[in-house]
C-alpha cells in the first residue's frame, strides 16, 4: 500500500515551486526524514494488525510488514510505501477465491506449505500415497509404514485425536488431506484501516520536521 499525503499551501505543487531550488530541496528532505520516524509508527501499526489478524508462529511473518519512504524523485515529495513480500498476505486483506487443485492437510494445526510439500513428496516417492472418494470427496491417504514413519508423525497423531484410538496399526489408512477445487477466503486482515488510523500522527512527525527548515 502506498500512502501519499497531499495538502493545499505548501504541499501544492504550484506553492512549492514558487520556493527557490534550495528550499525545495530543503522541504523535501524534511518530509523525507518526517515520513521515516512517522513510518515507523505506521509499520508497528500494520504488524499490530497482523497479530490481530492472525494466529502468528514465526516473528518473521510479522516482521516482513515494512514502511519505506520513496524519496528518490527530486521533483516530487517523497511518499510511503508500505507493505510486505509475503504474496498471499493481500488476498486476506481483500477477500477472494483460490481456485485450482488445492490439498487442505487433514491436521487440527498450520503446517508450512514447504514442510507439507516436503510430507506429500516423500510419500509419493515411496509409492505410499493415493487418493480415494468418501462422501463425494476426494482425499489424499497413506498406510502406517515403517518407511514413512517421520512424515506420518504429525497425521497420525492427528487420526489418534479424531477417532480416540490409542495406537495407529501398521499397515492401517491414514488421511493425509483433502483435494478441493476452491478456497473461499474472507477478509481478515485490514491493513488500510491500521495504517489510516496512524495518519494524524505520521502528518506531525512530517510537520515537526518541516517545523525546523
């Protein structure tokens, strides 16, 4: 998200070209340093909102939020960028479908796509992993292998829970996930409405710093 402020006076840009080359670059660098101690407020914001928004596992994930200030353009006032690399975070920020062949794991936790994708690979190098159709769906199953044992762990546990059973029998069917063709998301997570609520504060850092030019 990129957050530009504009204002009659001096942020006109009419007014501001009225100014002789040295205050305009005076002006800019003021805004430029206000935008980056008020960014900081509105980055610590949109991470508040992320821990609200989800069931956070890894500070990573929050930490990928960042404000930058975009001030490479001398004939323009620098602006904010705000936002994260991660490529599926604005999906939860709009709301949206994801279609496709997706495989939800059948676990009552998150597991990370790369440690799922790393689980599904090895059973089907080794051969132990089909699908089969219960109650018009489709699902992805495993047998309790000696072989497969590491990457089964997380989802027999997760079959002893379901069912109440003690111990999962060698040899005996376990549900790794489901197959669907669609994934409906809803909007969890608003990132406009953290960063709007810091403007008050972000326009004063920009005007205690214009303040000292």
């Amino acid at each position: 998200m990129r957050i530009s402020l504009s204002a009659t006076g001096l942020f006109d840009p009419r007014q501001l070209a009225a100014w002789s080359a040295e205050r305009r670059k005076a002006i800019h660098k003021a805004v430029a340093r206000g935008m980056q101690s008020g960014g900081r407020e509105v980055r610590d914001a949109a991470r508040a909102q992320m821990r609200t928004a989800f069931q956070v596992k890894r500070a990573s994930f929050v930490s990928s939020m960042r404000a930058k200030v975009l001030d490479k353009k001398p004939g323009r006032l620098p602006a904010l960028l705000v936002g994260s690399k991660i490529p599926w975070l604005g999906v939860h920020e709009r709301g949206g479908t994801v279609t496709g062949n997706l495989l939800i794991p059948l676990l009552p936790g998150r597991i990370g796509p790369k440690r799922f994708r790393q689980v599904v690979d090895a059973l089907m190098r080794s051969g132990n992993a089909y699908f089969v159709e219960k109650d018009g769906k489709v699902i992805l199953m495993a047998e309790n292998i000696r072989e497969n044992a590491a990457p089964l762990a997380r989802f027999k546990r997760a079959e002893r829970a379901r069912t109440g059973a003690k111990q999962i029998k060698r040899g005996q069917e376990i549900p790794i996930a489901v197959l669907v063709k669609s994934v409906a998301l809803k909007r969890r997570f608003d990132l406009a409405g953290s960063v709007q609520r810091t403007l008050p504060r972000l326009a004063g850092a920009i005007q205690n710093e214009l303040a000292k030019t």
